[in-house]
C-alpha cells in the first residue's frame, strides 16, 4: 500500500479533495490513502512493515494455494513489490515458499503458525484503524459503501494488465 502520500504530505491530500469534491479519482485516492495512513501505523505497531505484509498474510490464510504471480494479483501489488514483502515475511518465519511440484521455476507461498497469529492480531487492528477512517459514518452508509466498492473492486472489465 505504500507509494501513497504519508506525513507531512497527507495533510496536502484535503485541500486538494476540497478543490475536486465531485472528481471520484481523487477522493477514492484520499480515502485510500487516509486508510493506508491508519493501517502502516497499525503494522508498525506490530512490527510488519506496513499493511501490504498484513494483505499478504490476508490473502494466504483464506487457504486458497495460489503462486506468486497469482497472489500479486489477489492483493493489487506488483509482483516485484511482492517479492520484496514475501522476502521480508520469510524472514520473520510468517511465510514459508514452496516448489509447485508441476513447475519448479514457479513457487508458492504459505502461512506459518506465526503468521495466522499476526493476521489475526492485526486483523483487530485494522478493525480499529477502519473504524477510525469511517469515524462519523452512520452504519448504513458503510454497507453502501462496502458494496459499491465491491462491486467496482471485481468488476472483470477492469482487469490491470500482468506485470
């Protein structure tokens, strides 16, 4: 999630939305990254490095055995980025990276029982930090929310090319 403005440049981010108030673009940019502002604070609390390390973990402990490639696209992070956060996760001992039996180039990469133990502490956390970003939002408006961001999130026309 990193690459969005944090800081001091965040504070940069609402006069611009002021400015655009009707530009989806822009404000769907601000809300990310007012997010990602609450969730990099959270990881770091916890000692990941940011909320990419935390989707990474998300995205192994649904079950589903998914390559590298595949997990890129699962969590919208570069497959170079990714690299770096599994690099990083193996390290800790929260992952551990497997040889497809089918391709041996290709490897695949699993939760440990260290890491389903910060998902799952970090998962309050984000918990928290959405609270905090959704703060003044009725609950219906978040159901709103929710599903229309779902819906645009798996649309299949706005497929990003592979990298």
């Amino acid at each position: 999630m990193g690459g969005f403005s944090t800081g001091k440049d965040a504070a940069l981010t609402l006069p611009m939305c002021g400015a655009f108030p009707n530009d989806l673009t822009i404000l769907l940019h601000a809300a990310v990254n007012q997010v990602t502002i609450y969730l990099d604070r959270a990881a770091a609390e916890m000692g990941l490095s940011d909320a990419r390390d935390w989707l990474v973990l998300a995205a192994l402990d649904d079950g589903t055995q998914r390559t590298q490639l595949e997990l890129s696209r699962v969590v919208c992070v570069d497959k170079t980025t990714l690299i770096t956060v599994l690099d990083r996760l193996e390290r800790q001992e929260m992952i551990v990276r497997t040889v497809d039996p089918s391709d041996r180039r290709v490897r695949i990469p699993q939760i440990t029982d260290k890491g389903r133990e910060v998902f799952a502490t970090f998962a309050a956390a984000r918990d928290a930090a959405e609270g905090r970003a959704l703060e003044g939002v009725s609950s219906e408006d978040r159901a709103v929310l929710m599903d229309i961001l779902g819906r645009i999130a798996t649309s299949q026309e706005a497929t990003a090319p592979a990298s």
